[in-house]
C-alpha cells in the first residue's frame, strides 16, 4: 500500500498529500477541462464535485477544493483514493493500451486448415511458407512453425493466417492456443513478413515469369470476378498456372487450404470448371490443379 501524508498548505483552499517516492518528473496542473484521460489518479478525484484543480511535482499531489465543503471532512477520502489510484498507476499516467488485434478461428473446406481471421488489414497481397526453411523471411509464419509442431504450412493473405496441421493433433484440441499465439504477435506489433507481399494480380507471373497471353488473361479474369472470392474466403487462393489452348486445359494453381484439400478437386470440376465454360466456351473444356 502507497503511504500517504496529508500536510496543509499556506493556502487554505489547497491541501497537500505526500508520497513516499517521486510521483513524475517535471509538474502538471490540472482542472476540469483539462484533458486526463491518461491519469487515472485525476479522473478518481474529479469525481468529487468540491475539487476544482490538481496540482501533480516531484512526490506531492495538491489539491484545490471549493467552498462548499471543509478539509476534516474530505481528507481521508481523497487520501484514500490517492493511494488506491498509486497502487494501480505509480507513475500517474496509465500505462498506453497495446493495438488490440482481435482474432477469430473459421474453418475451411480443407480439415486440416484453419483460418485465424483479424478484423483489421495483416499485409497487403498474400505470402506463403511450405516448410520451416521457407519461413526465413516470413516472421510471423516461422514463428508459428517453431512454436507448434504440429504446424507443416501457412499461408497469409490480406487479413487472415491460414494454419495447416498434421494429423497428430486435432483443431478442436489445439485452436485455442494457435488463435492466442497469432492474436498476441500482431498485437505486439511483430514483423510480419521481410519480404514484400504477393499482389493478388496475375500471382504465377512470378512464378513463371512471363505475361499472360491474351487468352489466359480472360481466364484469369472470370477466375478474379467470381472464382477467387470464396475460394480466398475459405482461405486458399487459386490462380491459373498454365494454359493448354489446343487442349483447351486450363491449370490451375492452388495454396493455402486448397492445397492438398480433398475437396478442391470435385470444386474444380463442379464449380469452377463450370464457370469458365459457361463464361468462355470457346477457350476451357477442363481444368486440372496443381498443388502449390
């Protein structure tokens, strides 16, 4: 407990009240319009209506009252919650709050990914580590790598973490501790990735490091406008990788919790296969996947 000494002034309206340590470096005056939403310690004494000013230096608080009350009667209150107020802030300015970084787990079709989903942007594009090895440049992924075992891939994009486990663990087992695992790094404000993100535009570019023709464009395009979407809402990504005209195949790139997903062929077949015939007939007959 915060011991504190009562000690009247020179003037009769100010009471002073001591502590035992030194309170802040420098001074500061208070009254009710000042701003003191990050000093507790004045928000408590300003709720008594008789106290019109807050004097805080060195080890004193000093405090101006008005007429309608005498000194005997209040001191012990206000010393009472001035020693409360120490013992939860000493330092007299509440302590900043860290950037709350609220997560929530989502399942996705592919059982073993989950989606740790933040309410707020994590990078902008997407970034993916297969392995631990892959993860160097990825912080936030080799983290989470290190930190469960159970963890073989994730996947980042635009606001979620997607996780891949193995099977020696189930979600409902182990949801809990991965959630508060990435909800305590970003909140910490944690290095996400060092290398800069993937853009969503056209993402084999990279990989095959060509252009699109004009054909693969068109394809890419119907996939952007109403293929991506949910497959990206299930946590996974999918893009076109290569383009068989004559066969007119379609092949389509798939990461994070499309990958390897016992559902995503029978997607491909029954959805997505049939959007591109739909929308480009004279262009796509079949789509086949490749696992990224």
């Amino acid at each position: 407990m915060r011991q504190i000494i009562i000690e009247p002034t020179a003037n009769p309206k100010v009471m002073k009240f001591i502590a035992d340590y030194t309170l802040i470096q420098g001074a500061v005056e208070l009254d009710r319009d000042s701003d003191i939403s990050e000093i507790p310690i004045a928000e408590d004494l300003f709720n008594f209506p008789f106290v019109e000013k807050i004097f805080i230096t060195a080890n004193f608080v000093a405090i101006a009252k008005d007429d309608t009350v005498e000194w005997e009667h209040i001191t012990t209150n206000l010393k009472n919650t001035i020693e409360d107020a120490l013992l939860e802030n000493p330092r007299i300015y509440r302590a900043k709050r860290k950037e709350v970084f609220p997560i929530y787990a989502e399942m996705t079709p592919n059982p073993a990914v989950m989606k740790f989903v933040a309410q707020k942007l994590i990078i902008d594009g997407f970034l993916e580590a297969k392995s631990l090895e892959e993860s160097k440049d990825i912080p936030l992924a080799e983290a989470v790598l290190k930190e469960f075992d159970f963890a073989q891939e994730v996947f980042i994009s635009d606001n979620f973490v997607a996780v891949t486990k193995d099977h020696s663990v189930q979600w409902h087992e182990v949801m809990v501790p991965v959630r508060s695992f990435i909800a305590e790094y970003l909140q910490e404000g944690k290095t996400v990735a060092n290398i800069p993100a993937q853009p969503h535009e056209n993402p084999v570019e990279k990989i095959l490091n060509r252009e699109y023709t004009e054909d693969e464009q068109k394809i890419q395009d119907i996939l952007n406008e109403y293929v991506a979407p949910a497959v990206e809402n299930d946590g996974g990504k999918i893009s076109l990788l290569e383009y068989d005209a004559e066969a007119k195949v379609a092949k389509m790139l798939l990461q994070g919790a499309c990958s390897g997903c016992p559902s995503s062929t029978a997607t491909l077949k029954g959805g997505i296969e049939n959007v591109l015939k739909q929308f480009l007939p004279e262009l796509v007959q079949s789509v086949e996947a490749v696992n990224g």
